[in-house]
C-alpha cells in the first residue's frame, strides 16, 4: 500500500527531477497532468479492487440459507381463487 509520506516523496522526487531536466514550461506541466492524472487512476483501481473484494461471493456462507427439498413435500399445496377485475372500474 502507498502511505502518504511515500507518495509526497515520489511527488518531489519527480518534480524535481522535472526541474533539473530542462524542460520547457508547457512540457513540465504536461508531465505534471499526466502525473495527477496517473495518481487518481490508482486511487480508482484501489477502490475497484476494494469493492471487487466485497462482492466474492467465497467471503460469504450460505449455508444457512438454503433450503431442504425434504421439508417442501410437507407444505400444503394452495388453491388459487380465480380473481375478476372486470367490474372494478365500473
């Protein structure tokens, strides 16, 4: 995992080496916005990975939701009253 110290000292590190390299202006702050624009990609695949770790279904135990076909044969079958909705909005 990245800690905060880490990343500040790569931020430095790598603007300095932008410094010293001589670039144009507009080179550098390209380089910059690649920079942020890499940074928050890695903060979207942290949270992609976060989220994607939550959703295994191997992290779970439904074992005490299943049920037992034995048990259904004990339940009485239901009649089914036909329903006529005809006259309902007469």
């Amino acid at each position: 995992m990245f800690s905060v110290k880490r990343t500040l000292a790569f931020v430095l590190i790598f603007n300095s080496l932008l410094l010293a390299s001589g670039d144009t202006k507009e080179e550098i702050e390209k380089k910059q916005r690649h920079e942020r624009n890499l940074r928050a990609q890695i903060q979207e695949e942290k949270k992609f990975a976060e989220e994607q770790t939550f959703y295994q279904t191997e992290n779970y135990n439904f074992k005490g939701s299943e049920v037992n076909q034995d048990s259904l044969d004990s339940i009485p079958d239901i009649e089914v009253d036909p329903f006529d909705m005809t006259n309902v909005y007469d």
